[in-house]
C-alpha cells in the first residue's frame, strides 16, 4: 500500500450512504445516543500505520430499547481506491434477539461493489424449528429475489467458516455496478424492518421451548469470539497494511464487547 495515502474524507459515497441508511433507521427508531470522542467527534479515528494520516473513523451509539450498542467503521484508502463501511447493531447480551449488521464496499481499483447485510442467529438453528420459522422463514422471499436480480452475484469469497456463525440467509456477494447497488436499498430494507419489529416484539415463547436463555449471553459471547477473529475473517489481516495490528485488535474488541463499548461496564447511561 502506497506511502502517498489521501487524509479521509467521509464522503457521502454509494457505499456510505447504503451503510449510513441502516444506522440512520435503527439510531432514530430505538432511541440510541452517539458516543463522541475527546474532540466531540468520531468515537476514534483511524490512522494510518505507516504515516499518521486518518484514513478512516470508528463511530458507536448507544440505547436501552432493545439495541444496546451500534458499531459502524469506516475506511477509505485512496489509493488503491477503497471505500468501506460497515454497521453493526449489537441487541442486548440476555437476548435472543438476533444482532443485525450491513456492511457495503466499493472497491474502485477492482471495479465492482461488495455487500453484506445479516440477521445474526442468538440461538442454535438446527434444534429449533420454531425460532428458524418465525425469525428467518420472512427473509427467504427477498433473499431469493436478490438472487435472482441481474448483476448480483452472492459471494465466492467468504471461507465456510464464516458462514458458520451466521445465517444461512445471509446476503453477501458483490454488485456489478452502482446502477445494481442502488437496488440493495429495497432489500436491505425488507431484513432490517423485519429484524427491527422482532425486537421491538421480542421472540414468542413458543419459539424458545428448549432454548436455555441461561446460556444465551454466553452463547453470543463465544460466537462474537469465533466471528470476529483474524483466523476466521481475513479482513483484519488485509487491513493491516492500512490501520496497524494494534488497531486492528482493538476494532476486534469492540465488536467482541458485550456490555460496553471496549470492555464490560465502560459506559454509563445518563
């Protein structure tokens, strides 16, 4: 990666808008409160390992209705040209309630665009039919449609052990072009309203008989560990080059963290 790296500059890209579309509905639908740094800015900047310059900016909000932590990490390298933003909302540790995440790219030096949006499983799907019925059976029509649509492709790059510790109803492939990602608004837009009603209206009983809600928390704990884990997803190691290892580590934490923003018990709500 070259040395002659451009500052950031959080344009409001494609790839930027699609991400921020999600963070904007859930942040203003569950009441969440932004988490600013020591400048009244970004939660943290992102600098680049070799030079100093920001080359992107981690954000986090915070809420008690349900979601409890959004994570969004933006990075653009210009060059060799990549635009990258990814959100994660993180529902309550307790809950079953699935956690929801998009995560759109644009990498201009390949000439394509990369997507990601996923309700991501709190109990085991193989054991429990009802959960798999009422939380994901809804998702499989605009899956299929997003398919079917030309110029999606869904993803030959992810290992199979990422797809592992999420849903088989994960959307995740690349757009030809920016006239096919701009239809991504309609279907993201189907999972996030379908996720954001289950958790305003919570998971029926009858759709957790024999999950031990005593290991829910514990269960979200080692998946988090095992999902965002440099040996599972290679990302944090290609983003080396750009953000450090150290950084790197520290991003992993974050999203690992189930009861603050960086470890358990950082964050006071006021």
């Amino acid at each position: 990666m070259s040395d002659a790296i451009e500052k950031y500059v959080p344009e409001k890209s494609l790839a930027y808008k699609l991400c921020f579309d999600s963070i904007d509905y859930v942040v203003d639908r569950f009441n969440m409160k932004e988490v600013h740094g020591d400048d009244g800015g970004a939660y943290k900047k992102v600098m680049f390992a070799r030079g100093g310059k920001e080359v992107g900016e981690q954000r986090i909000w915070m809420g008690q209705d349900g979601v409890f932590k959004i994570v969004y990490v933006g990075l653009v390298a210009n060059p060799p040209g990549v635009d990258s933003h990814m959100m994660f909302a993180f529902t309550d540790k307790d809950s079953p309630v699935p956690h929801f995440t998009v995560d759109s790219v644009h990498l201009a030096h390949m000439g394509h665009y990369s997507y990601h949006c996923e309700v991501m499983p709190r109990v085991d799907l193989g054991p429990n039919l009802p959960y798999v019925d009422h939380v994901y059976e809804p998702l499989t029509a605009p899956n299929k449609a997003l398919y079917a649509t030309e110029g999606f492709t869904k993803s030959q790059e992810l290992g199979l052990r990422q797809w592992a510790f999420m849903s088989p109803w994960m959307l995740a492939g690349r757009a030809a072009n920016a006239e096919t990602f701009e239809k991504l608004y309609g279907f993201i837009d189907q999972y996030r309203s379908h996720w954001a009603d289950l958790v305003e209206n919570g998971i029926p009983a009858e759709c957790l008989d024999g999950v031990d809600m005593s290991r829910i928390a514990d269960r979200d704990y080692r998946n988090r560990c095992a999902a965002f884990n440099r040996d599972v997803d290679p990302v944090y190691n290609q983003l080396e080059p750009l953000m450090g290892f150290e950084e790197g580590e520290r991003q992993i934490q974050v999203m690992r963290c189930q009861g603050g923003i960086y470890e358990d018990g950082d964050y006071s709500f006021e």
